[in-house]
C-alpha cells in the first residue's frame, strides 16, 4: 500500500472518533435549545436531520473499513499466520478501537521502516 492510500484509509479509520465528538455535541445542542423553548418544536429540527444522514454514512464507512482491514488482513504477509485469525476476531468485535491498532501496526510501521531503508 502506497503512503497516500495508507494516510487516505488513516483519515476513515479516524473519522469514527471525530464523529462520535460530533455527535455527542450535537445532542448537548438540541437538548439545551429545545430546553430553553417554553413549548416543545412541532417538526424535527434540522441539526437532527443532518446529524442522522451522517449517522447512517459513518455505520456504513465502518462496515467498508471492516471489510477493507479483513481483506488486508488476509492478504498481506506481515501478520504473522498463527495471529491471523486472532486478528480477524479483534477487528470484527472491536472494529473502531481496534481498526486504528491494526493500521499502525500492519500498515503505516512497515511503510516507515521500508522509508527508512
């Protein structure tokens, strides 16, 4: 994998993190307008809308990566054998914490040291 699609899979392996912040703000925001009007709002508010569409593009963007890190997984040789399916098992349960791991781990290290060679 090529330095630039290693940085390029960095930013969507990160985009969960930086989603979850998002969304986390986004509900404090909605909470504490829709608590400073006397009357509840009789349609849904547009920061809700748009919180939802990005919802649902950040579920699918980790079912891609989850397919992209598996795929690696099982074509590179620089995951040793036994850990394999070890690692399979790691990513598929613990996919956004573990996806960050495996990428520097297995992707970005050997670039570098390759760069240093």
């Amino acid at each position: 994998m090529s330095k630039g699609k290693a940085i390029v899979l960095a930013v969507f392996t990160l985009w969960p993190f930086v989603y979850m912040f998002l969304f986390f703000a986004t509900i404090v925001i909605l909470i504490t307008s829709a608590a400073a009007k006397p009357e509840p709002p009789q349609d849904m508010p547009l920061l809700f809308g748009g919180i939802f569409i990005m919802h649902i593009a950040t579920m699918l963007e980790i079912m891609g990566l989850l397919v992209v890190y598996i795929v690696h997984l099982f074509k590179t040789d620089r995951v040793p054998q036994d850990q394999k399916a070890l690692w399979a098992v790691v990513i598929f349960l613990g996919n956004v914490l573990a996806m960050p791991v495996y990428w520097y781990l297995y992707i970005w290290k050997p670039l570098r040291l390759a760069a240093e060679s």
